[in-house]
C-alpha cells in the first residue's frame, strides 16, 4: 500500500486504544495498517516504549493534522519514510550520503549568524562557558569522539558508538550519547 498525502490522515492516521466508531472496516483495517507501518519506521530509530507514546500522540495530534502548516515538513517527511523514499524531491548533491534529509528545510551552504537570535545569546556568555569548559580541562570527563555504531567502521574498545578517525582524537564531554546519560558529567 502506497501512502499518500491524500491518505485521509484524520480518519485512517488516527491512533487510540479505543476503537474509533464510525469507521469502517476498510478504514479500520487501513489505519490499522498505517500504525503498523509507522511502529516499523519508528522501530529502525530504537524508540524506547515512552518515545513510541509520545510520537503516536504527536502524529495524531499534529502531525496527522492537515489543515496546519506547523508540521508540513514533518508529515512530508513522515509520508515519504512510509513509502520508502530517502531523498526528498529538492536537495543539494553534498546531501547525498545524510541518513536522514527532511523535505522542505532551506539548502543553503552556511548560515548567517543574524539568522540565529540565540547566537547573540551564547556568544555573550563566552567567558563564562570558556572558563567553565577550561575547569573540565583535568577531570576524566574527556572521551574520544564516537560517531554511530553504523557511521564509521572503526569500532570503540567498549563498542559504544564508532570512532571518528584512526589517528589521534577529537575529545568531548559527553552528556547524553546514543539514548546513554553520562550522569558524572
């Protein structure tokens, strides 16, 4: 079954334990199939049980929501991960290879500060970020960079993620990586 923007997502994308009355059979079945479709994208980003909740309720709620430009992008996306397209219809060729392109979002080489009012932000408190980080600078924090497992074909000692290159290291301090909190950090 091909899914199409024109799916009737208010009828067929609807998704509750309850049984929805007044669909039909074929609706039923459809929608049933739609959902089932959806958990084995859902399935290829290891969602845990909490995460599945969360994006069925926002599918439902706005993402199955035609009528409202908020997550346009989302549902094209959406639409055409169900039928198996990788490559929206406009990227740039520098794209090629990004696990994931979402259709809609601006190509454009590199971004102008201005575009982003939160840099302002960020960049007024550099002392205090750059004496915080210089603090780190001792601890046992400090970790190689690790890439996705599927990224690079380097495998880390304790085969959490990959390594990025196989001379010297790039070191980070890690928070969150690969749906683990560094909780020491």
């Amino acid at each position: 079954m091909e899914f199409q923007e024109n799916t009737a997502p208010n009828e067929v994308a609807t998704h509750s334990d309850e049984e929805d009355s007044g669909l039909s059979a074929e609706d039923e079945a459809k929608k049933k199939q739609l959902w089932s479709k959806i958990d084995e994208l859902l399935d290829t980003y290891f969602v845990n049980q909490f995460q599945r909740m969360a994006l069925h309720k926002f599918i439902k709620v706005k993402v199955s929501d035609d009528s409202s430009d908020d997550c346009t992008r989302a549902r094209d996306w959406l639409f055409m991960r169900l039928n198996g397209v990788k490559l929206p219809k406009e990227y740039h060729k520098r794209q090629l290879g990004c696990p994931d392109l979402v259709p809609g979002i601006t190509i454009k080489p590199w971004w102008e500060r201005e575009e982003f009012p939160w840099v302002a932000e960020l960049e007024s408190h550099f002392e205090e970020i750059r004496d915080e980080l210089m603090s780190l600078r001792n601890s046992t924090g400090f970790q190689p960079y690790r890439g996705p497992s599927w990224a690079g074909k380097i495998k880390s000692e304790d085969e959490i993620g990959s390594k990025s290159n196989d001379n010297g290291d790039w070191n980070v301090f890690y928070l969150f990586l690969h749906n683990m909190k560094f909780e020491e950090n």
